[in-house]
C-alpha cells in the first residue's frame, strides 16, 4: 500500500476516533471551568480526529476542597503529561512513511479537571461521534466484561494482576500482618477484593481494611486514623487515587504517624513526569508559569507581583514533578493507545464500505512491536500482557524524592518467576507473631486470625525442622528427637554390656562362682578317698559340682549384645543346667531318705537306689527338660528384639521369648522338681546329724526356691536390661544357694577339722539304726 492510495470518501467523517483516558479516579466536584464543553482544551486538525480526555486541572491538592467547604481555585496538574505523549506519538505518525501514508491525524483534548461528573459528559459528547474506547489509565477489572464493556479496550493492564502482584510483592518481604486502606469507590474496592483473596491463599493476614474517600466528613478519617494508631501492623497496602491518597497523606501528618512502609497501587505511587518542547496553546503557558513560579504579561491570572517569564527559562536545572523522566512507561501507555488506532486504521486502507463494521475488530486482533520492542496486543478481555515495575520512593538529599525501580512483575512468566525484587536487607518487619523457630509448632491464638498464633515446643520425639512449621512430625521408632526438637537423631542401643558397671559385677560375680565351685571340686577329688566324701554318693556330689559351674557360666550367655544364638543358647542352657543340678540334688536326697527309711529287717529298698539307678534318674530328668527345649527351639525360639516400648529415647536389645509357654514350661519344670527336692529334704531333715546331710539340702531348696519366686514379679516389672539383671541374679543367687549349703560344711571339715573326717565319726549315729551300715565303697545301705 503506498502514500498514493485514496481513503474512502466515506470514512472520513465516520473514521474519526476517540481517545478515552483517565475515565475512573477523578474527582466528583464538578469543578469551574470557563470554557464550553464542545471547547477543547489542546487540538490539532487533520484527516483522522483523535479524542483525548484528561484532568489538566483540579483543586484536589487541598483536604478543604469537599462538599463541606468552598472550592478553591483549579491549579495545574501533571497529567499535563499524558497529552504530551498522545500529541508526541500522533507527530511521530504523521511524519512515518509506512504507517498511515497520505493521512493525516489530528487531536482534540478536553480538561475534566479531575472530575468524574466531567468525564461523563466529555465522554458523552464525544460518543455522538465517536465509537471506539481505548484507555491508558482506566485499570479496573470490572471493565474486562466484555458483555458490559464490548467497545473497551486499554494499554495499561487490570487491578486483577495488579492486586495480585501487590499480594506477592508483601509476601516477599515477609509481610504477614499488614493494614489496608481502599478508595470507596470500584477502583478501591474491586482491587482491595483480589488482594485480600490473593493475600489469604499466601498466608497474608490484613489486620484491617477501611474504605476512604476524599470528601469524608472530619469524623470518618478521624477514626480511620484511630484504627491506624491502635493497630500493630507496620505496613500499609493504600489501593487508592493519587487525589485520595493526597488527602490521606495530609491528615496523618498532621497526627505524626510515622514510621510505617506504605505499599500502593499505580493511582498515587506514580508521580508522572516528563520534559516537555511545545508551545501556541494557553495550557502551555499556565504549564510554563505553573513550573518557573512566574506569571507571562498577558496571561489573565497575572497580578503584576509576580516575577515575570521570559519564556527563555532553562528547562535542564529544574528537578521537580513536571522534569522527572523515570516514569516514562506510564507515558507509553498513551503512546501505545495511540499506534494501535493508528494500526487499526492502516490495515483497512482501501476496504469497501463494510469496513465500518471491522473497524473494532480489527483494533482488538491487532500485534505490533513499538520501536522499543514492546509488544502490543489485547486478550479476549481487550486487556494488554500485565507487566508492573515496582518503583521505589528514596528521598535525596536536597528534597527531591527519586522513584528508582527495583523490581518487576511480569505474568507471561511461570509462577516462580513472574516476581523479581533486588534483595534489601532494610526493609520493615510487620507481623502478627515472629516467626516460629524449628523445633516449635504454630497454635492459632482464639479468636484471631491465622497470622497471630503461638509457638509451643514440639514434644518428646517429635520434631520440626522447618520455620512457622504447623505440624510436628513424629520421628521414626528407631530415631528419638534431639534437645532442640529440630532433628531425629538415632537412639542409644541399650543392652546389658560387658563394659557397664553392673555388667562388670555380675560377670564378676559369675567367674568368681565358677572358680569357687571348681575349687570345691579339686577339694572333693584330692579327698576323694575320706570318709565324708565317700559317704555322701561321690559320683552324684562331683556331677553336681559340673553342673553348678555350668550354671555359673550359662549366666555369662545373658551378657552381651542379644544375637539369634545367644538368645536361643542362654535359655535353653539355663533350663538344661539347672535340670541337671536339680535332678543330682534330688538324687542325694532320696538316696539319703530311703537309706534311712528302710528299717525293716532284710529290706532290699536300697536295690532300686544303687548308682546305675541313680545316673539313670538324673538322666531321665534332664532329658525331659531337654525335650521341652527342643519342642520350645522348633515351635518359636527366642530371638533379638528390638524393644522401643520400654524407655522413649533408647532402643532396649532383649531376647524376645518366642514361645511364652516354652519359656515358663521350662521355668515350671525346674521349679517342680526343686519342690519335689524340697519335700524330700524336709522329710530327711531329723536324719542322724554326723551323717545327715538333708537338712542342708533343705535350706539349699529353700533358698532356691525363694529365689526364683521372687524372681517371677522382679522379671516381669524390671524395664530393659534390668530385667535381663535380675534373671542373671538369680540364677547366681541359687547355684550360690546350693554350692554353699551342700558343699561349703564337707569342705569345712575337710580342710578345717580332718579329725572329724574318720569312719567312725561317719557312723557315730548310726548304731541306733540297726539296719544301716556303710559298705566297702562307704556307701550308705540298709
């Protein structure tokens, strides 16, 4: 398409477009203004007449300028600015060669001095003519509605992702517990909405939210003020115009609330400036008096005081709202308004008559990239990709306030990267509570909001290794917390050890009745011919004296850390051993009775009880006991156990039983046959004393005996290796029982009192019993 192409005749008058800017956030007083609204404020003619709306003037700038008092004179705004950049980018069309060649576009501009009321009849005016709706400012999310709002298309993005972005912005400072101040209006409200739900799901909580508007009696902002001075926030999300905020700002100045991190939206953050090269319109000179504090001769306000313009006034030195150029993109929204008509316009060059009806669509599918590679387009909301630079207020040294940027906020990123702030270790702290150290859980405090809660000690062997954690996890059994909660650490193995005192003392004690029944052994051989020793069935005392060192050293198989032998060894030897002990004490036993027993002449009693019968009842007996082990060992042996019950913050390593029964038949079979013993004994016991050796067997089975049925309750109540302890204690106690009762009185008289030790001491007593005599090997018989 070149420059020489023809417009068509019909498109001229209905081609002509409208401009809407600034349409929401301006202020309800209809201010004064001296011209008529179909007079423009700034205009320039041409083919194609673009509209433009903007607040050049109002009397906001004053808390006294409400219903309730007189309107002050109207003073120049910065949005001064936003027309400059529309006029910048039509010129910039003009003179292009590829867009819109041979066409002309020219601008009208009318002042609604900041005033809703004025909008609306600028905006119905000029919908007469014109029909298209693009906004650089208008940022509420009710206009995405497209049911509402069909012809509504903007350059600046929505309050929705804004809301949002303002939502992310507080949680990466770690803002939990804020305060929210909304303008009553649908930019405050519709925009406060999204960010306390946003807030919510981030786990922000809003201490409180109050509506304000500009024109509130004095009794509404004071309590607005009250709730700021009585609340423990130390951040504040203002969702406000810069009118409103102006108002705010000036009220809580005069209370000297200080001290807080204001957070606000892009109505009143942003202070708009720009440098400016324009002149023929009266709004240039009430902008050029406005930024030089002079008056020009001819100007209507002029009073002769004032320090008179040049117009020559060096724009370089002034640093101030109308020269600062670090807010250039708000600027480039109207820049970006303007080529997207122009585009719009471009691409139905030479179309027929229903272009008419394409005219907006067109507009709406429109993807261009400006010459600084912003890429423009509109969703199916007609709203533009939502992208926010997060400025920062730093104020100098000599009264200027830079806006430096120190982040952006991008949504066609991912979710992770759509915020990016340079880290500032100065910022604020405001939260309800502190945050929640690992090794604590949080506990909401009644009747408050999430954000306020307690923090309570994780209890014993749970942990929580991460801050604010909610929840304390329970560590796995065989790992217990640490002191501080934050960790699990493995528990201590606990068993009863060769290198623990106690474990010292019972190994010592074992070895050392090992040792003494050894010695009570070499004693009985090296005497083995006396009398004493010949007389109480020498065979039957030396196999007792083996199996009470075996009984002495099984207890060292409960030391030691349990393993799949050691728990099947240390019980099934316990019961063996025992047996065998036993059953050579009961032997002794009933030998001595039924000698002693038999009175009646020629009785052959005796024959029943002669050594064979002797070895064959102990070994019946120990086979018994032999066979309930092997069952017991087969069914369900004992094994290592891992036993996490019995302290919290150890594991106990104990030989599990397997089979119960196993084990307490065992137990009862030993305890059945040294009360069998013990009946024996006691009948024995007013035997003839140089002989009688029943009644030591009888207090040697009444030690025994009262030992393991101590044991029984101690076993079962002892926790752990103490258990383990007491059963060792008892096996010693018993075997110490039976070598010092039945054979510590022989050794007596045979190391001590030999003269004692003769055949005829042996049978002092026995001549009263006619029918007993000692044969060629001593043995007694009847």
């Amino acid at each position: 398409m070149t420059s020489t192409q023809r417009w068509p005749d019909w498109g001229w008058e209905l081609l002509q477009l409208l401009l809407i800017v600034s349409f929401s956030q301006a202020e309800e007083l209809v201010c004064r203004q001296r011209e008529d609204l179909k007079n423009p404020q700034l205009s320039n003619d041409g083919d194609i007449i673009l509209g433009g709306i903007f607040s050049f003037h109002s009397s906001w700038k004053n808390r006294q300028d409400s219903y309730m008092y007189k309107p002050l004179p109207l003073e120049c705004t910065r949005e001064f600015q936003f027309a400059q950049a529309m006029i910048f980018a039509i010129e910039e069309i003009n003179n292009s060669t590829d867009l819109l060649p041979g066409i002309s576009l020219g601008y009208k501009m009318y002042d609604t001095c900041g005033s809703v009321a004025r909008s609306l009849l600028r905006t119905n005016f000029t919908l007469s003519k014109y029909f298209i709706f693009i906004s650089h400012f208008a940022t509420c999310a009710c206009l995405s509605d497209k049911t509402k709002y069909p012809s509504f298309l903007r350059t600046i993005p929505s309050d929705y992702y804004q809301s949002r972005a303002l939502a992310q912005l507080v949680k990466h400072f770690g803002w939990t517990w804020v305060g929210a101040i909304r303008g009553n209006d649908d930019y405050g409200n519709n925009g406060m909405a999204t960010f306390t739900e946003t807030a919510q799901q981030l786990g922000i909580c809003l201490e409180y939210s109050v509506p304000f508007f500009r024109t509130d009696p004095p009794d509404k902002i004071g309590k607005i003020i009250d709730i700021i001075k009585a609340s423990t926030s130390k951040v504040i999300v203002a969702f406000l115009t810069q009118m409103d905020m102006d108002v705010l700002i000036h009220e809580l100045s005069k209370h000297n609330l200080t001290g807080y991190q204001w957070v606000g939206s892009e109505g009143w953050i942003l202070d708009s400036q720009t440098s400016l090269n324009s002149s023929g319109h009266e709004i240039f000179t009430e902008f050029w008096e406005t930024l030089f504090s002079c008056k020009f001769k001819q100007s209507e306000s002029s009073t002769g005081n004032e320090r008179e313009c040049t117009g020559h006034e060096d724009l370089t030195g002034v640093q101030n709202g109308f020269t600062d150029m670090s807010l250039m993109p708000i600027f480039n929204n109207v820049y970006k308004a303007v080529y997207a008509v122009a585009h719009a316009l471009h691409s139905i060059l030479g179309c027929n008559q229903t272009c008419q009806y394409k005219i907006l669509q067109e507009i709406k599918t429109i993807n261009f990239k400006t010459k600084e590679g912003d890429e423009v387009y509109f969703n199916q909301n007609g709203d533009p990709a939502a992208k926010y630079e997060i400025i920062n207020w730093q104020p100098t040294e000599n009264g200027i306030v830079d806006f430096v940027t120190v982040g952006l906020y991008d949504t066609s990123l991912s979710a992770d990267k759509q915020l990016k702030v340079q880290n500032n270790s100065l910022v604020p702290v405001s939260v309800c509570s502190e945050k929640c150290p690992p090794g604590t859980r949080k506990v909401l405090q009644k009747g408050k909001p999430v954000c306020c809660y307690d923090c309570i000690r994780c209890a014993e062997g749970e942990i929580s290794n991460t801050t604010d954690s909610i929840t304390c996890v329970r560590c796995q059994p065989e790992f217990w917390s640490n002191e501080r909660r934050d960790a699990c650490v493995k528990k201590e193995a606990e068993f009863l050890s060769y290198e623990e005192i106690m474990g010292v003392l019972l190994t010592a004690a074992s070895l050392f009745g090992t040792f003494m029944t050894v010695g009570v052994a070499v004693i009985f051989f090296s005497h083995r011919k006396s009398p004493i020793v010949r007389a109480n069935n020498s065979e039957l005392s030396f196999l007792l004296l083996f199996s009470l060192t075996l009984c002495f050293l099984c207890s060292l198989t409960f030391i030691g850390r349990p393993s799949d032998w050691s728990c099947m060894l240390r019980h099934t030897a316990f019961g063996i051993t025992f047996v065998l002990c036993i059953s050579c004490v009961l032997g002794k036993t009933m030998v001595v009775l039924m000698a002693f027993r038999a009175t009646l002449p020629g009785s052959n009693v005796m024959k029943w009880f002669g050594p064979v019968q002797q070895r064959l009842s102990v070994l019946a007996f120990t086979l018994i006991q032999v066979v309930i082990c092997i069952l017991w060992l087969s069914i369900s042996p004992p094994f290592p156990f891992k036993n996490f019950m019995g302290f919290k913050d150890k594991i106990i390593l104990e030989c599990a039983l397997g089979s119960a029964l196993g084990f307490w038949a065992v137990l009862g079979y030993i305890g059945l046959l040294a009360i069998l013993c013990f009946i024996l004994a006691f009948l024995a016991r007013k035997l003839p004393d140089n002989f009688n050796e029943a009644k030591f067997i009888t207090f040697s089975m009444l030690i025994f005996c009262a030992v393991w049925i101590t044991f029984i309750p101690a076993y079962v109540s002892s926790p752990g290796k103490f258990s383990v302890a007491v059963e060792i204690f008892a096996i010693l106690a018993s075997s110490f029982g039976l070598l010092i009762c039945i054979f510590i009185p022989k050794c007596y008289i045979i190391l001590l009192k030999p003269e004692k030790n003769t055949k005829k001491n042996m049978m002092g007593s026995l001549g009263e019993h006619k029918n007993c005599s000692l044969n060629e090997h001593n043995k007694v018989y009847v």
